[in-house]
C-alpha cells in the first residue's frame, strides 16, 4: 500500500529555474507562490526535466511552515494515499525558502477545477471565503452525480476516506472546498474526470506552534491540543460534525465497504514515521528543519496515530 517517496540528497535552489508566466500570479490563496519549470538536466533524478513545479513559500508568520507541506508528503507516501512529489527549495537570489511541488495535472490535455467551483453552482448562496456550508454529504451528492454520468470514475468515496484519514493524521485544517477538485480530461469521444492528489497539505502538523513554547507541553497539553483538531467539512449542515477523528468515524458509518481499505492505510509502526521523515534534517537551508520542530511534529502525529489504530483497528 504505502508509495515509495521521492527522496532528494540535497535543497534544490530554483533561482534559475523559469518562471512560467502564465501560472506566474497565484490569486488563490494565502500563501505567496509561483509556477516555474525544471531545468532539462535537473541537479537529481528526482525531479522531473522540464516539468512545472509550484514554488510555495511560508506564510510570513510561519517561516518554517514550507516543512509541513514536505513532511506531509512524506507520511502520505507512507499511508499509500495520492499526494504529490514535494521538496525543499530555496531561492539564492531572494534567499526564500519554499516546497518546491510537482504540477498534478498535464496542461496540454487536462485542467483543474477547483471544487468550489461546483458547489457555487449547487447553491448560489455558497460562502466561497470561509467555505462555512462546505460539508460532506453536498460533495458526496455532486461526486454521485458526476459518476452516475460517467464523468467521474468510481472510488470517490475511498477518496474521502483517504483524505480524513490523512488529514486527521497530519491535523490538516484547511480541506476546504478550494484544497480539492477535479482533473478534467476531454478526448473527442467524451469528457472525464479524476479527482486530483490530495494537495495544500501544509495547514497542519502545529505549524502555527513555536517550538520553544511547546517544549514544555505536558501529555495533557498534547491530548488538549489535538482534541480540539477539526476539519474544514462538516459531515453535513444539520449534523455539522468537525472534529477530525468523530468526522473520519461518522463517514465510515456511512461507507462501512471503505473500513478495510482505510485499516490497511494504517499498518506502519509509529518508527516508521520518523523513519519516514527523519533524512529532512540533514538538508542544510536558510530556514532549516530544526530538530526541535520534528520532534513536536512526531509527537503530534504518534497520538494521532493510537488514536486512529483505536478507531480503525
Ligand atoms: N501541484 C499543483 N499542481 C497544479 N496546481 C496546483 C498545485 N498545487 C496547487 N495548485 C493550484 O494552485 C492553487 C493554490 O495552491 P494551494 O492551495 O496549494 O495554496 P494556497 O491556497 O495559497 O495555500 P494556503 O491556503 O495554505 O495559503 C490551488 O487551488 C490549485 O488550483
Ligand atoms: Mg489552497
């Protein structure tokens, strides 16, 4: 189950990758970010040659940020689910670090829509910027539908297994409508679509947390903190369940057929984790990956981990 991880030896500094000026201006977003094609002999295998990549720095609050989007690239490896090759970066003429992220669609014959577009259709009154009536059973009617008309392959729902799964695994709390959607292909004979790697990872794993403040959390603190963890989504507006581990257990209620597939997800150990990630601090950066921020970030995830053995397990 689990997909083996693109590993790099070193930070990939992009100063003289080209900048895409078509996708140049991300509007969307919190985050500063550019597109910028891979050189046709790239420093690593790892990269693909002339490929787009989408260069996302930190929020300016949260230096270290760029790391949680790594990071969880590499545990979403470890779980199997479909996450896109992430890596360090950094740029030598701005000195700016980011996650340098392969491009999840193929530009010539593809596009991506953004699932909030779909669900501005569904109800014209929909809150595109806090996505406050985003819930799980309004996706699962437009999901149903795309599938009933042979737009949408089937394994949607697995695909929100997945999801809450990672994301409760990570403590992702921005899966909001625009942080996933559709990968639409059109051939002469009919129009297709996929739903597109589970991306925008980075919200996650207490970047918001400073480290020297959390170095003297107790379990309590700990038990607190995750606790409070909710998802975008609602399960649904009469029912606005949030918290990320009575979310996962309400949709697998509802698609008991998903359990084995997300029980399978889990079988790692909690070393496998660090195992999984630990290689990160030896890349040297401007804004390194502290020891101290790997150590809260494990430490988050191994509750969360018990925590989803004991519901799946
Ligand atoms: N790897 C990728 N390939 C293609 N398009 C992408 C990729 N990553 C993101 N995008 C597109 O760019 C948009 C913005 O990216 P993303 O959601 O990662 O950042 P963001 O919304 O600024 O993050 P945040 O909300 O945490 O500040 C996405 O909604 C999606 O349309
Ligand atoms: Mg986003």
């Amino acid at each position: 189950m689990r997909r083996q991880p693109q590993i790099q030896a070193a930070i990939f500094d992009v100063a003289s990758w080209e900048p895409d000026a078509e996708f140049s201006v991300f509007p969307q977003g919190a985050r500063a970010k550019d597109a910028v094609f891979a050189p046709e002999y790239p420093a690593e295998p790892v990269i693909v040659p002339g490929k787009r990549y989408m260069v996302k720095r930190s929020k300016r609050s949260y230096p270290d940020q760029f790391w949680a989007e790594i990071v969880a690239y590499r545990v979403g490896c470890l779980l199997g689910v479909n996450v896109t090759p992430t890596f360090a970066a950094w740029n030598s003429r701005t000195n700016q670090c980011a996650a340098l992220i392969e491009w999840f669609y193929d530009d010539g014959h593809e596009s991506f829509v953004m699932a909030g577009d779909f669900l501005q259709q569904m109800h014209k009154d929909f809150d595109r910027k806090l996505g406050t009536q985003h819930n799980l059973l309004d996706n699962m009617r437009l999901l149903k539908l795309l599938a009933q008309n042979g737009i949408l392959e089937s394994g949607w729902r697995q695909w929100w297994i997945d999801a809450l799964l990672f994301d409760a695994l990570i403590g992702n709390t921005d899966r909001h409508q625009d942080n996933w959607g559709l990968i639409f292909t059109r051939s002469k004979q009919k129009i297709s679509c996929r739903l597109a790697p589970l991306f925008d990872n980075g919200t996650s794993l207490g970047h918001e947390r400073f480290t020297n403040h959390v170095s003297r959390w107790t379990d309590i603190d700990f038990q607190r903190y995750i606790s409070k963890g909710r998802h975008h989504v609602k399960w649904s507006l009469k029912d606005p369940i949030q918290g990320h581990f009575a979310l996962l257990q309400r949709a697998l209620e509802q698609w008991p057929d998903t359990r084995e597939a997300a029980q399978a997800r889990l079988n790692f150990s909690s070393d496998d984790l660090s195992d999984a990630v630990v290689d990160l601090l030896k890349l040297d950066a401007i804004n390194p990956l502290s020891n101290e921020r790997l150590v809260f970030m494990l430490h988050l995830m191994r509750y969360r981990f018990t925590l989803l053995r004991n519901l799946l397990l």
